[in-house]
C-alpha cells in the first residue's frame, strides 16, 4: 500500500499556508506536556476530573484550576472559565532555555508572530517558554525548566492517568495541519487512517497529536494515559461507580495499538482513557494507511463504530482561535 505524500521542504501547501517550509524543523519537541481547556462548568469539571477521572488537583482559583497524575509534571490539565467550551492552549516541552531562544529566531524568520516572548513564564507551573499560534490559530506554548512534582507511584493500585497521552485536533485543511506540524515542530506522521486521520508523534510514543479532516476547526478529544490495561480498566469501572458510562468503547484501536474508551466530562468536552500506546522504533518504523473500517478502528470488536453521538461530541463547537477570544477568560494562559 503506497503511504500519503510526506511534507518536503519548500511551501506549506494548503488553504490554511501562510508560511514558507523551513530547511529543518525550528525546535526538537520533547514531550506533550499539558492542554488548557475552556469549560463552560468550571466548579464541575474540577469535580469529575478529580473524584471521579482521578486527577490531583494542584491549583485552583477563582475561574481556574490545575490538575496533575501520578508523573512529574506539575499539571497536564488545565480548566479556564469560559463562555464556550473548547481548547485553550497545547504546551509542548523543550530541552534547554537556548532551544527556546532559538526556537523564536527560527519563527521570527518564518514570520510566524510570536504572541508570548522568549522569557519566565508568568504561570502557574512556572518555566522558561514562548507561545505562537499555528495557521489555524491555535495557542502553542513550548517550555522548559517548569515545575515538576515528586512522581507517586505509577504502577501502583489506584487507577490514576500518569501523563496526557495525545490531544486530537478538529482541522479544516488535514495536508496543511499536517504539513505545518512536521516542518516547522518536527513532528513524524506514524499512520493515516484514509485521508480522514492522521497520528503524528514527537517522541517514542505513537502519537501525541491527532489531526481529523472536519468542516471546522475545533477540539475533538484529549487523552489520558493509564500505567496498564488492568488500570484503564479499572478505571472505567470507577466511572461507572460514579454513574459515567463510555460514549465510546472500551475497545483498542488499529492505529496506534492502544485502548480506549471514551467519555464527556461536564462541559460536553470528550475526554479518553487510554494505554499500551504503540512504541515506534524510528529506524525500523513504516508509515501505514489505514482503512477506515470497523474492525480497524476497534481491534477488539467490542465497541462498534462510534455512535451520531459520539461524532457530535467530538465534532466540539466551531473555534475562531486564540485571538478571536484573546482578554476574554479573565485568566492567564
């Protein structure tokens, strides 16, 4: 099966480029770090994400809250108060402060206006970072030098999300998203399901980024990722206790090779529980188109195709991006 054309150095094609391709990527990203969502229910979702997805909160205040899993990250979740629920911003984590320098001299030359500086990030988590926006408008934060947590144990009995696994994204012109995320972040295109999906990754995991071709951009799910398939199963059953049902699964995906099951937190946003996330040997990995059929998209057979309900959750509320909505939420990004 032949793969679909990878981006080359050159134009970002697309409706959506604004930027010339760069010889090599501006930045090595190390890791997915954290996403900030708009919530229309706030003081819920800090409920449902902490009692019931088993999150930890680490800080709240007034219309804002973080929350941790079991790994160092200070945060990988953040709730902002909003009048529409939506994504709020992607932070990607970076070696060194100099990368980070580097990083905004490599985008100033690709006229990609920088919306936060290089410098100390006024945040809660701290660090050392910049933020920009990609062509359709979303805020990028790429950092270092945050502030971590002393890790609890992964491995241990409570089924509790150690890292965000992935956020999959809503885009209106998938060879243009695609094209912008591995030329200018670097990123590596794992698999494409059909011209519909594709995975890309930064580091060993299969992907930390999904891109689905929608009518218009916007979040379509974020996930979590559980230490093993006994945790993520457990897990379920401690929403269920709880009165949460999945929208979608459990079940385990073709592409990617992992679990999942999904669910709605309060504010209508989808949120996953995921584990065994494929790992990709750079040297011996083959990009893979996938059919999209149902018993590629559930391996397991359990889950069926997703139901008109789960498309409309994850089909999300249109997004104008960042600066359509810039000032609005009263709270830093």
């Amino acid at each position: 099966m032949s793969l679909h054309p990878q981006p080359v150095e050159g134009t970002v094609k697309g409706d959506l480029a604004r930027y010339p391709a760069p010889a090599e990527p501006v930045v090595r990203l190390r890791a997915l770090r954290s996403v900030s969502l708009r919530s229309t229910a706030v003081d819920e979702c800090v409920d449902f994400y902490s009692e019931a997805w088993g999150l930890r909160p680490t800080e709240r205040d007034r219309d804002a809250a973080w929350l941790r899993g079991t790994g160092a990250e200070h945060h990988i979740l953040q709730l902002v108060g909003a009048d529409e629920s939506g994504l709020d911003k992607i932070a990607f984590a970076v070696a060194t402060p100099r990368e980070i320098d580097e990083a905004a001299h490599r985008l100033r030359l690709l006229t990609i206006p920088l919306i936060t500086e290089p410098g100390p990030l006024d945040q809660v988590g701290g660090g050392y970072g910049l933020r920009f926006l990609d062509p359709e408008g979303r805020l990028i934060e790429l950092s270092c030098d945050t502030y971590s947590v002393t890790p609890d144990d992964p491995d241990g009995l409570p089924a509790v999300p150690r890292k965000l696994a992935h956020v999959v994204l809503n885009t209106v012109d998938i060879d243009a998203a695609c094209a912008f995320y591995t030329a200018v972040l670097g990123m590596r295109i794992s698999d494409w399901s059909e011209h519909q999906m594709a995975f890309l990754r930064c580091n060993a995991d299969h992907h930390v980024i999904a891109f689905n071709q929608a009518e218009w951009s916007s979040i379509n799910h974020v996930a979590y990722e559980m230490p093993s398939i006994d945790h993520f199963m457990r897990g379920i059953g401690r929403l269920r206790h709880n009165g949460v049902t999945p929208l979608w699964g459990p079940g385990r995906h073709g592409p990617g090779n992992n679990t999942f099951g999904y669910f709605a937190d309060p504010a209508g946003l989808v949120c996953e529980y995921t584990s065994e996330v494929e790992q990709v040997e750079e040297d011996a990995w083959l990009c893979r188109v996938w059919r999209r059929v149902p018993e590629l998209s559930d391996l397991w057979g359990t889950a069926g195709p997703p139901s008109k309900d789960v498309r409309r959750h994850m089909a999300g509320v249109p997004d104008l991006g960042h600066l359509s909505r810039a000032g609005n939420t009263g709270v830093p990004s």
